[in-house]
C-alpha cells in the first residue's frame, strides 16, 4: 500500500488527537444514559453502519481477506475491544478530566512497548521517559484525587492505563496489518472483530436496556452520535491513517493534544474544576513524552549517519 506524505498524516494524528479529547467528555457524558458495555457496542455498531459501506464503495470489490488475515484482525480487535471498555470502566471512578491527562501518557506506553515489542527503538532510550510520564500518572490519579461519588481513584486511573496499553497494542499490531491493507479495511474488520466479542458482555452490564429508550437524556444521545461518528468512524481512520504514514513511535506524539483538549472541554461541558495537580501532572508526563521523543530522535540520527 502506498503511504500517506508526511503532511497528510500529521494533519489526520491532529484530527484524531482533538477528536478524542472531546471523546472523553462523551463517553462520560453518555454514562449517565448507557452502560459501558452499551456505550462501547452502541459506538462501535454505529461506526459500523457508516465504515463498512465507505469501505465497499471504496475498494470491496478489490480486497481478498484470507482466514489467517482474519484471524489477525480478531486479535487486533482484542485491542480496540480492550481501550473502549477499559476506559469506559474506569470513568466510573473518575472524573473526565482525570481520564484526560492520563491519556497523555499514551506516547509513552507506546514508544515502552514498542520499543520490547518490534525493537523499533532501543528500550534505554525510552525507559527514563517514561518512568516520568508515569509518575505522572500516579499524581493525577492518586492523593488528593476524587473518584465519582468518592469511589476509587487508583483503580479508575489503573483501568485507564490499561485501555492505554490495549490501544498501544492495537497501534503496533495495526502497522504490520497496514503494509497490505488499507486504514480502513483494517479499521471495520478490527472493530467488527470487537463488537461481536462485546454482545454476550451486555447480559452483564445493562442501563438502558433495562430502564427503556425514554430514559436516555437528550445530551446522552448527543453524546453517543458523537462517539459513533467523530471519536470511532472519523477518529480512529484518522488516526489508523496516520500511524500508516509515519509509524507507531512518531504518531504517539500527537496524543499530547488530547490531555489539553479534554481538560478544556471537562471544565466547559462538565463543569469540572482544573485543579494544580491536572496542570502539574500534563508538564511531568509531557516532560517524560518529551524525554522519550528526544532520545528517539538521537537514536534515529545516529542510525541514519
């Protein structure tokens, strides 16, 4: 497959970035109305109905998907299936704009696991970065942080970390894939893959589905039209798009804007407060990113030379 310019794909890393920084405060906004598990299989059906069609229009009578191909893209969906819930779970105990700077530890759990992974970047090069980010972390999500309703701060920040490290996967995983596929073949069938293996999950996590249709508010609509077409069609072909054009390490990058754009938008639509520790947290995980994007760069010069 031919590879998107680097312009183009830092233009689709910045649309994905923003996007999803506002998807933050839509899927907490729609956890008032849904379930996660509803959240997350309502989205991803929704995605659906709008991927797969772009997708036959575009180059389904061209694709041949082997049974081992498939096989791949089930894997891969273990990633996506494992971001949206993970992180739908863990806005219970948090609050969005929490959730928000954590997300900006992506970068680093990426270039960490990508660096073990696919050696892509030796692993001292990042290790130093990301022990930063990660204390990071832990001082957004750990004293002096309120869970919704006073629950548990830590295992709302924990379950975020891990929908990080299912996303970071996906990432790695998604570039191998997209050497012979396109980002949007590659996006429906991985997020087909996690729709199916969410359906049984629903008899175990319900709102909606037991108080009715009616119930749900009107933002709750509002909130999950926006996570099927923005945060899961547009966002993750943009940012799929992108990790094709320029790879897993340098794409991880553009996750620093999501921290910014989901603190703003937590404290405009939700009314959040932004506390000292949101702002001292984004500068020591954007300092850690920052580490980690530095000695990836001495790493690439001194290969290059």
């Amino acid at each position: 497959m031919r590879r998107p310019a680097d312009l183009t794909a830092y233009g689709a890393l910045v649309v994905a970035a923003v996007v999803w920084g506002g998807s933050i405060v839509g899927q907490k906004v729609a956890l008032g109305s849904f379930s996660a598990v509803e959240v997350s299989v309502l989205r991803g059906l929704g995605a659906l109905a709008i991927l797969i069609p772009l997708w036959w229009w575009q180059e389904g009578g061209s694709v041949r998907i082997s049974a081992r191909d498939a096989g791949v893209f089930a894997a891969l969906g273990l990633g996506v299936l494992g971001n949206h819930l993970l992180i739908l779970f863990g806005l219970r105990y948090i609050g969005a704009a929490e959730a928000g700077v954590i997300i900006g530890a992506s970068p680093a759990i990426t270039a960490f696991l990508s660096s073990l992974l696919i050696r892509d970047l030796p692993f001292r090069s990042v290790a130093a970065g990301c022990a930063v980010s990660f204390a990071g972390v832990a001082l957004v999500s750990g004293v002096g942080a309120e869970g919704v309703a006073g629950e548990q701060p830590w295992l709302g920040g924990t379950l975020v970390v891990l929908g990080l490290v299912s996303w970071a996967l996906y990432t790695i995983g998604g570039q191998r894939s997209m050497e012979r596929f396109s980002p949007l073949t590659v996006n429906w069938t991985t997020l087909l893959s996690a729709v199916v293996l969410q359906i049984p999950l629903l008899w175990t996590d319900q709102k909606m589905v037991v108080d009715g249709a009616a119930s749900v508010s009107v933002g709750g609509w509002i909130a999950l039209v926006y996570l099927i077409v923005f945060a899961t069609a547009l966002g993750q072909q943009a940012w799929l798009y992108g990790v094709r054009g320029i790879g897993p390490s340098r794409a991880s990058i553009f996750g620093n804007l999501i921290p910014v754009s989901a603190l703003l938008l937590s404290a405009v639509i939700l009314g959040e407060r932004i506390e000292l520790r949101h702002l001292v947290g984004v500068v020591v995980i954007f300092a850690g990113v920052w580490m980690v994007t530095w000695q990836s760069a001495r790493v690439s010069t001194r290969r290059s030379g």
